[in-house]
C-alpha cells in the first residue's frame, strides 16, 4: 500500500490534479494531498519550484524525495509501483492503445480547453504558458478552442459508437482523462455533451457513477 | 526480432516519423518503412484516414492489423515487445522519470517549433493544426514560437550541467527527443544551440554521434 508518507502536491479546482486523484483513488491508493494556492500563486514560490520547475500541479513526491512531475508521468509510476487494478493496459499493445488513446484525448480535448482557459482569463494575463516563462495571451486562440471542443466531442461520440470505453472494451486513464476533460469544458467554456452525441452520453453516464470520480 | 511484416508508415522529413526511426535503430529492429507523401496530401487519403484517423504520421501497424498511432504509443509498444536496451526507464521510478522528462521536452520544445512552422508555412495555410479537422494559421503563434525555443535551449542546458543525459545518467527517449527537436529547430527557425549553451553542446556531440541518429 501507498504510505502516508508519499505527497500529492495538487489544488482542488485543477484539473490535472484531478485527473491523478482519480487514478489513486481507482487503485485504492491513499497518499497524502498537499495543497498549493494556485490563486496565491504558491507554485511560484522558491519551496515549489525545487520540486516542480514547471511551477504545475500536480506533482507526486515519493519518501525518498524523488519528485515526479507531468500527469502521464505519475500514472506510470503508480501503475508498476501498484500495478491492480490495470489502469495503462495490459500487454504490449493494450498499453500502447491506452497511451495513444490518452494522448488524443489530452491534444485533442484537454489541451484544447487549458489553451482557451489560459488565453482568456484576466488572471492569467501575460501567463498564456505555464512554467518559468511569462507570455501573452492571444485572444484568437480562446475562439479557436471552442471549436476544438465541439469538433472533439463529435469526433469521440464517433469513437464511442465503436468501444465501450475510449481505449478498449476496460475502463483506463484514457476514460479518466477524458471525463476530467468532459467536465472542465462544461465548467470553464459553459459546453456540456452536446445533445446529438448519444454515445458520449451513455458513456459518459456509466463513468461519472464511479465512485472514484468524486476524488 | 521484428518481422519485416510490421509497417511503420513514415515520412523521410517528419521529426516525429524519425523519433520512431532512431528508437528502433537503438533497438536494432527492423520494419518495413512504408512513405507517406505528405507534400501531396497522401495523409488525407482514405487508406491512410483507415489506419491513423488523426492523419499523421508515423503510425505502427503490427501484423495483426493493429494500428498504433502516436509517437509514445509507438515507444511504449516497442518497449514492452522488445526491451533491451531500455530506452523507457527502469523500475518504477525510471519508468516515471523518462516519461516526465521526454514529456517536457516534447512540450516545451518540440511542440513549439511544431506550431511555429504550422502557423507560418504558405503549404499550411487552413491546416494550423494537424488532424481532421481546418483551422486558420494564428501567425503571433510563429512569433511566439521562437521565444519559447530560446527559453527552452536554456532550460535545458540548466538541466545538462546536472545530469549527463536528459532523464538520468542513462541514454532514453527523452534525449531522442531531444535531438530530434535540436535538428528540427535548427532547420526550420535556424536557431541552432546558442554559443552559451555549453552543457547543452556537449550533451548534443555525444548523442548526435550515436550510429541510430542516421535512421
């Protein structure tokens, strides 16, 4: 089991964040949540920024004080470190259907949102990036991730016509990061599922019932 | 070994299709290499659309017919089939460490002179993003591109003076990516390592002298 001893550093409202709560929680896994001050800015402080030099959340801090960073990065450690229930595949080509059906998710999806959201908000103004490096916001890419959003949606209401679940006939970190996505776009661009995607929907249903979910 | 039956459906001049071309080199496995003609649009094709429906190169298709799309999807499945040398890590910690890493250079700078070239050459004009779907070049994307390849030579030449190669002390994925950024930046922006950038030189003569660099 997970020791206490292991930190989550993470913020309630990120969505990144979430997405590994909902893996530890799916693994019955419990560490100990950390929290940064996002709005305070903490993740640019000095302490944060010797464990995560990106200045992100999430980043797990093991009890030997290795520190790992960058979603996919964390559910790779807790997938060999505590390998059921099988959360990245299984066998050469489920774990790479799952990587490449995470990912599409992620670039397609995910990042799409994070982009608009990061482009748009007066609180990020000149911090379109995340990391060390400030940059400014570009209006054009706001407008332009809603309609990623919206072709996202149908194309994976496409792909969920085909598979039970986003990677395969198994639920995996493919569906969690895909419903982390689903609900960040509904709180953050006001596009929930749209009514014509009829297998998003039953899909989305069944997942969002996991208990893991409310992590 | 891999059977020659296996395609990997490339591109001489893709930086991702040559991501893939090294990893198996260091792997020294052979597939067959199957050209995509991107400059005449043969990613759009309906054969192409059947194999990888994100219309990119390069895509693994086993001989069972399984498609493997993505660049880490590909690694990932190579590792598993084929793992030695690893070139993923070892152990969990390795593991997450080497994802973490390969994934930071990705963003940081792989994909930023991705989207600069995207956002400014003339052949992609409509087509600023890769995929099903069209959408207009943003040319302050191009700007900005160029800025983050300097903050990212930076970085990393900070991360150089700390470790012999990119994850650890052991050659991985993440410095194939990184060489495969170092060239693609020096090509498409002419912005090759800058004089100052000492470790990150050093780090560059070593790895580029690899044999598998060629592939």
């Amino acid at each position: 089991m997970f020791s206490k001893a292991i930190k989550l550093y993470h913020a309630t409202g990120s969505p990144n964040s979430r997405r590994v709560r909902i893996f530890l929680a799916e693994k019955a896994q419990n560490v100990t949540l950390v929290p940064i001050d996002l709005g305070q800015g903490e993740q640019h402080s000095v302490a944060y920024r010797a464990i995560n030099p990106r200045r992100v959340v999430p980043t797990l801090v093991l009890t030997n004080g290795v520190a790992i960073g960058e979603v996919p990065a964390i559910f790779r450690y807790c997938e060999a470190a505590y390998p059921a229930p099988p959360l990245l595949g299984t066998g050469p080509v489920g774990e790479a259907l799952v990587v490449m059906w995470e990912r599409r998710v992620e670039l397609e999806g995910f990042a799409a949102v994070m982009e608009g959201v990061r482009n748009a908000a007066a609180r990020l103004k000149g911090r379109a990036i995340a990391g060390a490096h400030d940059y400014e916001q570009i209006p054009a890419l706001a407008d332009r991730s809603r309609r990623r959003v919206a072709n996202f949606y149908a194309d994976f209401d496409q792909r969920l016509t085909q598979a039970s679940f986003v990677a395969d006939d198994a639920f995996s970190a493919a569906d969690i990061t895909m419903l982390v996505t689903v609900d960040f776009a509904t709180r953050a661009f006001d596009m929930p599922i749209p009514p014509a995607c009829a297998a998003l929907r039953r899909w989305y249903d069944t997942v969002a019932a996991r208990p893991s979910t409310t992590a």
